[in-house]
C-alpha cells in the first residue's frame, strides 16, 4: 500500500525471479522493517520513495517500510 500517489515517489525495482539480497547504494537502519536484513541493508525487491514534492530529507518517506512480525526471520520479500 503506498502512501502517495504515482508519480510522487521514486522507485527502484530489483529482479523478481532472485532471492532478496541487499540493495546496493541503500543503507537501512530501521530494524523494525520486515525488510532489513539484520545488518544495515534493505532486501526488498522494490524500495518506493517520496514524495515527488519533498524538498528536504526529513520530508522523505520510504513507502515500502512493512512492520517485521513478531518472531520473523530477518529477509522477507516486497
């Protein structure tokens, strides 16, 4: 589900038919991400960020976030 609307957000699409695996160039601190790899890396195939009109940093959000469930492992997949 994003948060904004198409267009507003900048997209990297990784290829569907791998294993997640880290994206590289993009360092991810949020470990509460069902995403993060448990180190400092994001494994989701598509990482969606926006919105089109932020003009700061603290204006961007990654749409792609998804809460980690209790007791899951550290790579799930977008």
């Amino acid at each position: 589900m994003a948060i904004f609307g198409p267009g507003e957000y900048f997209n990297v699409d990784i290829d569907a038919d791998r294993r997640p695996h880290h994206i590289h160039g993009i360092v991810c601190d949020v470990t509460s991400c069902a995403y993060h790899d448990g180190d400092s890396f994001c494994t989701a195939r598509r990482v969606h960020v926006g919105p089109l009109y932020a003009n700061t940093t603290g204006q961007t959000l990654c749409a792609t976030f998804k809460p980690r469930e209790m007791g899951a492992s550290t790579h799930s997949e977008a």
